[in-house]
C-alpha cells in the first residue's frame, strides 16, 4: 500500500473529482435537483478539507472561493445555467491541475473565478427556480436573524492529522459577524502538556439565522471525534440562553440521537450536532462507531503479480496432472485432481478480482461529448446503457482511446448541423449511444450515432485520390467501409483540430487487433451508424486449440474456431495451387502453416484444417496435428519478438515445452500477403 500522504490525497481526490464533474453534468440536464447540488457542495468541500490537511493549500484556496460562488447555487440564489456548468468543469479540470502539476500551473485560476462570481453574482437580480426537495427561495430568509453561541474542542489528535484550527474559525467567520473566544479551562500545567495536543477550546458567538447545517460542513473531518455544542441567544444581547432556547435544542438533541447507524442520514441533508449547553462531557453519548469498511484499495501492479503467480500455478498443476496420468500411484492420480479442483477456483476467483465494470471509463465521455457539442455547436443527447458489464483491467485501460477516437467521429462526421438535421426530417438533437453487453465468451461494445451514415461514393473518391485503390477496381459497400481504418484515410476537406489528418481510425484498428479483439461496421444511408468492438472477457488467459506443424506447437483461440475437417487427398498431393476447400457447398481459402513458418521436413500423410472465422470471412489453417484443448495462461514475448506480429504471445505446456499463441486475424493477412508474393514470383518466371 502507498505510504506517501500526498499520493494518498491524489488517489482520493481523484475519485471526488471525477463524482464533481459527473455531478455538474448531470445538473446540466436537471438543474432542479437539490441533491445534485449538495453532492457537488460535498465533494468541494471534502477536497478544500482533504487539500488543507495534507498541504495542499494552493488548492484549498482555490476551492473556497469555488465552494463560496457555488453556495449561492445551494442557496438558490443563481440558477444553474450551461455556462455555469461550463465555468465549474473548468474550475475542476484547474483543481486536477494544481493537484497533479501545482508548478505548472501558475495563476490561470483567478480568470476561472473571476468568470465564475460574474456569472453567479450576475443572478441575483431574479430568482432562481425552487429546487425538488428544497424550500422556494421566496421562503428563506437572506438576512441573519438571530445569534447563535458555538462551542467547541478538537479531537487531542487533530494538530497531529494537519487539521489547522485557524482555518476552521476562518470558515465559521464567514457565515457572518462573529466574536471568538479561546476557552483555556482544560490547558494542563507545562510540566505534563502534550506538545502535540489541541487543549484550547474555541467559543464563537455569530449572527446567522441558523447555522447548524453550514456548521456541519465545516466539521465534516471532526464531527465522530470532537465536542461540539450549539445554541441560540437571546437578540437583544443577553448572554443567556433565550427563553425559546431549551425546547430548541431539546429538538436538536433528539435530532443527533434518534439516528441508529449511518445509514439514518440522508444524502443531502445536514444532520443537527449540537448538544445542552454546558452540559458534562461524561453525559453525552458517544456517537455510533461507523460501519467496517466492506472494500479494500489495492495497488494494481499486486493484482498483476497475484495473476502472475496464479498463472504459474496453472502451469505446474498442468505438469502434475501429466505426470499422474504417466503413473500408476493411486495416490499421486488423486492430489493431482484435488489440486486441479483448487487451482481451477483460484484462478477464477484471481480473474473476478481483476474484472472491472466498464461504466469506469463510460462515465469520463460524457464531459468529451459535453464539451465536443460546444465546440461544434451541435445539441447532442448521450446515452449510455450496459455500464455494469465487467471486462479485465487491462483491456479497459487500452480501450479508453479507441472509445474516444469512435464518439468524436460520431460527433463531428456523423451527426449533423442542426440546419441539416431538419432539411432530413430529424429531431434537432443528434444522439450518440455507447452500450455494452455480454456476447458468449466476449462482450460487444458499441458507438451508434443517427447522422447521415457512410457516403460509399465519396470513400470511393478519397481512396482513389490517396492511392488505396485503382480506379477501375470493383468492391462492395462493406469493403470500402473497411478503407476508413487505414493508415493516413480521411474523408475531411479542411484538417480541424477534431479531423482531417487520417489518425485515429486506424489506431482504433492496431489497437483492437492487438487485445485480440474485431471491429464490425453497419452503416444505413440517412439514419446513422452503429461501430462495434468485439472483444475477449480476458488477455490473461485464454482457452486455446493445440495443433501441431512439424515439431513446433501452437495455440489457435477457442473463440476463433469454426470447425475441424480433414484435408482430403487430392488437395493434399498439390503443395501449391488451388488453395480453395469445398465446405458443404461453401468455398473456403486455405493457409499451409507449414509454408507460412518454413517448417523442414514433409508432413503428415493426414492433415487437418481449422476452419476459422476472420473478420466477415471463414478461412482454413492447415495443421498436421490437432492435440486438444487447453487452457492457455498467456506470456508476453520479450522485446526482441515484439515484431513477430503472427504471434500474440506464448504458453507452457504440461511437459514444459513453449507453444506459441497464434493471433488468428494477423496471421491471415500475412498468409494473404504470402500467396500474392507467391503468385506474382510465380508469374515473372513463367514470363
């Protein structure tokens, strides 16, 4: 676990960050919600409490004076409008950046501030709609009218935990005109003080009208540990308590007292602290012990090793369970399949604790599309749906850009300008829909738009005008669909800073290919178009087909396999030449693996053929062996490999030996590849 306080912080503050922005954006479409609006207060005001205690006070000032524009909103004296929203996501992105980078920041926060108080304070002069859950405006009073005695001492230990008493009389100042008091009654003697101990009690009197919950924010950190007593005085300046006061903090004390648990207190809602006046410290009930934690933080590089080590496991189980069916001890055929059995639950439970539900990343594309609409000016609806579907860790972190790179040519090429959607007859608000979903042993995740769809014709002339293809050459729609994923292709007529230089479409293919997964494109004239990423559940382990070619092994994907026939005869006789089966009236192309991987020595007399699926098409491997299946734990190939691009990584097998993991879509392009190399060689020499 991390030790470092400030690392610490960082982690935390990301998350409350990241609940801001989500918050922000869903004020944006429901601007009546006052417990949206308490969560963005609440998530402000525990960084500024976070950032102060472990020293980060460049972004505890920056927050106040965030937390001091915003509380208007909370107040219901500004209405929350789209630039409001628009200022406060800037506010947040400044506050990453002064958690992450404070010296290279410098001072772009006053003009985020200056442009936030302008608009808020540009309000006040109407009044903002009641929010759900809240009084009306109308009825809340704006100006103090009544004073109020607050007491309080500080857990012993808070000096110790960074808590700074001056900050915490600062923030009660702020509510309005306040005397402080220092309460010296329980400062020991110099010759047993604790040096590191708070003994000073503070007394602040304070005109509010009542300020009980805005209390509550302040102590948020220190409510479980601290003493903390609040009652009314009389307004003509009696220091004793107003007539009225008792039966008001009797209801204010049964408030504290009637919640069982922490569960009573409702999200949103400020809960009354304050406690009998002078009442002994030995009477008050000591506040219910909050629940034990049911999640744990765990440093991602322990799960890749814990995964590491379960894949070690498999592999030595696999080489006990070979060596049990070699032997004739009773004894040694049982421990081998009760460690079977064991091993096959940690694994499984080792790849549940590195799932991750893919709404992780959904969530950060709401603000892309939030802020791609204001730039293009275009009013888009984003919906997301399959957010608890759950895929490895390290497939979700490498498809964070590839999901960028589909949403934002959704938006800029798919969706149209408004004028254009009401030319088409179409709702002006374009949608984007992100959705992901369980597809047998891989999950389906998709980006639909309902813009214009592909212009075939146009792809056409941008591939001719590149060189991708010739003029006269014939493809079907869907082939020239494809042409959108190569390397430098953009049908773009000006370079913008969202498209027009050709990058993107062919990262989101590199890197799909790479985590073994496939793209599928639909497309319909005028009603839009739908891309879907197909992609296995894991990359840690993977269940495989073993063949053999000469005395080499390989691992083909279970997911990829079609089929198994055997090669007949007459085919088998030609080592070059009609490279087609007949599949049930289905013609099929073929690779030799033995070609493609220069195998010495002659084949089996008996072939087979794995047919497999690759893209739309179905092509056949041929093989000299088929094993079995297995359950393959997959290892990287060293740097030096890193070009062997046929290969997605390597195993070992029971006996020890490595076999080599096939990766099935690049194989069939170089074998393509090899065959045309072939034929034009072939063709020079018989000219």
């Amino acid at each position: 676990m991390n030790s470092d306080p400030a690392e610490t912080f960082r982690q935390e503050a990301r998350e409350l960050l990241e609940q801001l922005e989500q918050g922000l954006l869903d004020l944006e479409h429901d601007p009546a919600d006052a417990d949206l609006v308490n969560a963005v207060f609440r998530a402000l005001h525990t960084i500024k409490g976070s950032g102060a205690m472990f020293g980060f006070t460049d972004v505890a000032a920056f927050v106040h004076e965030f937390e001091t524009a915003f509380d208007k909103v909370r107040k219901g004296l500004s209405p929350i409008t789209p630039a409001l929203v628009a200022v406060a996501l800037d506010a947040k992105d400044h506050i990453h950046a002064l958690i992450e980078a404070p010296e290279a920041v410098g001072a772009a926060g006053e003009p985020i501030l200056a442009a936030l108080r302008r608009i808020v304070e540009g309000s006040d002069s109407f009044p903002a709609a009641p929010m759900t859950g809240a009084p009306p405006a109308a009825d809340t009073p704006l100006e103090p009218t009544g004073r109020w005695r607050v007491r309080f001492t500080l857990p012993g230990d808070a000096l110790v935990h960074g808590t700074n008493p001056l900050l915490l009389l600062g923030e009660i100042a702020d509510l309005g005109p306040a005397e402080v008091t220092a309460l010296l009654d329980d400062v020991p003697t110099l010759d047993v003080i604790d040096p590191e101990a708070c003994h000073l009690g503070w007394q602040v009197d304070i005109d509010h009208a009542d300020p009980t919950a805005a209390l509550d924010d302040v102590f948020l950190f220190l409510k479980d540990g601290m003493e903390l007593s609040i009652a009314p005085l009389a307004v003509a300046g009696d220091p004793g308590l107003d007539p009225a006061a008792e039966t008001i903090l009797d209801i204010l004390a049964e408030a504290t007292e009637a919640p069982d648990g922490p569960e009573a207190a409702v999200a949103g809602e400020a809960v009354p602290v304050a406690k009998a006046a002078g009442a002994p410290k030995e009477q008050r009930e000591p506040r219910p012990e909050a629940a034990a934690s049911t999640s744990l933080r765990v440093p991602a590089e322990r799960l890749d090793e814990l995964m590491d080590r379960v894949g070690e496991l498999v592999i030595a189980q696999a080489r006990l369970s070979q060596l049990a069916t070699q032997s004739s001890d009773i004894n040694l055929k049982t421990v081998a399949e009760e460690l079977e059995r064991l091993s096959s639950g940690l694994r499984d439970t080792t790849m549940g604790i590195r799932m991750v539900p893919i709404g992780s990343i959904f969530s950060r594309f709401r603000r892309l599309v939030h802020d791609l609409s204001r730039e293009l000016d275009k009013d888009i609806e984003f919906i997301t749906t399959g957010e608890e579907t759950e895929l490895d860790k390290t497939m979700i972190e490498r498809l964070a850009d590839p999901l960028v790179h589909l949403i934002r040519n959704s938006v800029d090429h798919g969706l149209e300008n408004a004028e254009a959607r009401i030319r088409a007859g179409k709702p002006v608000k374009g949608t984007v829909r992100l959705s992901a979903v369980y597809a047998g042993a891989e999950v389906a995740i998709s980006v639909t738009d309902d813009g214009a769809g592909l212009n075939a014709e146009r792809i056409r002339r941008r591939a001719e005008e590149q060189g991708l293809i010739a003029p006269e050459a014939r493809l079907a729609d869907q082939d020239l669909y494809q042409l959108i994923f190569a390397p430098g292709f953009s049908t773009a007529r000006e370079v913008t800073s969202l498209s027009g230089r050709g990058v993107g479409m062919d990262v989101v293919k590199r890197t799909i290919d790479g985590l073994r997964g496939k793209i599928e494109l639909s497309t319909r004239p005028g009603q839009g178009t739908t891309l879907t990423l197909r992609l296995p559940l894991t990359l840690a382990i993977v269940e495989g087909m073993l063949v053999r070619v000469g005395d080499g092994r390989y691992s083909i994907p279970l997911s990829a396999v079609e089929e198994c026939v055997e090669l007949p005869a007459e085919v088998a006789t030609h080592s070059r030449g009609r490279n087609f089966l007949d599949i049930r009236g289905t013609l099929v192309p073929f690779l030799r693996l033995r070609d493609l991987f220069n195998t010495p020595g002659e084949p089996d007399s008996h072939q087979k053929v794995v047919i497999i699926s690759s893209g739309e098409a179905r092509v056949g491997l041929v093989v000299d062996q088929i094993i079995g299946n297995n359950q393959t734990v997959i290892k990287q190939l060293s740097k030096l490999h890193a070009g062997l691009e046929t290969f997605s990584g390597a195993t070992i097998l029971g006996d020890g030996a490595v076999a080599l993991i096939l990766d099935t879509s690049r194989l069939v392009s170089f074998g393509q590849a090899h065959e045309e190399r072939f034929r034009a060689e072939a063709g020079r020499a018989a000219a």
